[in-house]
C-alpha cells in the first residue's frame, strides 16, 4: 500500500475518481429521467456501463460533424485502420478480449462499406445495425450493441427504421444533448471552470 504523500498527490487522485463516479451516476441519472417507460429491463440496460459507450459514440458523431456520408467514409477508413493496426498486436487483442476474425468481420470493406454509405446518405441518415456494431467492435460485441439499440429504441432515443435488407439505427438526438451536458459538468467540476 502507498503511503500518503505530502503533496496531495493522493487527495487529487480520490477527488478525480469521486468526480468520475459522479459522471456515472449523473449520466444514469439523467437517463433514467428522460425514459417514460418504467420496464426494469430497459432501466437495466441504460444503466450499464456499456451505454455509456454507445452514447459516447453517437455524441462523438455530432460533434465531430459526421453528417454526410462522405465524413462517415472517412470515419470506416479510420476505423479499418484502427483495427488493422490493432490485429497487429496480440496482447491489445487478448485484453480487448477479440479475436483476428471478428476484427476482420468488423471491417467495412466492399459491399459492406457501399451499404454503410447508402444507408446514410439517404433521407433519413442512419447506420445499420450490424455495421453500428461493426464501428463499436472494440468496446462491446455484436449482441450488446444489439440489446443497447431495442433498449435505446424502448426508451424513446432511437429509432430504428427498417429498409430493405437493413434495419437502420436514427438517433432522435437526446442521447447526445444528455451525454454532452454530464460530460460538461465533470469537466466543469474537475478544472473548477
């Protein structure tokens, strides 16, 4: 055990993990608050750590400005890189817990990268379902990513649209608003600005 030091090194580090426990309960606060459905299993599934990543994700789509498919182009690139370099390191894949394959499945490439681009530049811009799982590999799997989009779609925050041979996922926006205000609020606590 480290001892305590002087220079409240450790009184820092304790205010900073408090401030991010506070971000964890502020965000499923707010949530939960912004669901008229009262269903424990959509509660259940909004409060796991693994929405949090989905709201990062479409929050980071809104404020990076991915709203045309040519953006959303460059981001499966990066994203194909990302996972390319990432297959290049066993030890990051065994702690990422994924496998060589399912990085390649993850992959936009082809066919599934042309889909991607159509379902998005269409009327209503919204990403399939599987390839939503597909930009969140590295953080969830296949099923959750699943589970979280019916419980996002139960609550009111998304809509999935069905096209043919796609199920696109639209997020109505509150998502976002939500994540981005605790996110402000923790920045705000953490620097005292």
């Amino acid at each position: 055990m480290e001892h305590v030091d002087a220079s409240g090194e450790i009184a820092a580090d304790l205010a900073f993990v408090d401030m991010l426990r506070h971000l964890r309960v502020r965000f499923q606060h707010e949530i939960a608050g912004a669901v008229p459905s009262a269903d424990p299993d959509v509660l259940l599934a909004l409060r796991q750590e693994t929405f949090f990543q989905f709201a990062e994700f479409f929050y980071a789509l809104r404020t990076h400005g991915i709203d045309s498919a040519d953006k959303l182009e460059r981001l499966a690139r990066l994203h194909n890189d990302h996972l390319v370099e990432l297959s290049q390191d066993r030890e990051r894949m065994r702690r990422y817990g994924l496998t060589p394959e399912r990085l390649e499945a993850a992959m936009f490439t082809g066919d599934n990268l042309r889909k991607l681009l159509a379902n998005f530049a269409g009327p209503m811009p919204g990403i399939d379902q599987s390839d939503l799982s597909r930009l969140l590999v590295t953080v969830m799997s296949a099923e959750t990513c699943r589970k979280l989009v019916l419980a996002a779609e139960a609550a009111g925050f998304i809509e999935r649209v069905r096209r043919p041979g796609a199920v696109l996922v639209v997020s109505k926006g509150d998502i976002e608003r939500i994540f981005g205000k605790v996110i402000r609020e923790a920045r705000y606590l953490a620097t005292g600005s």
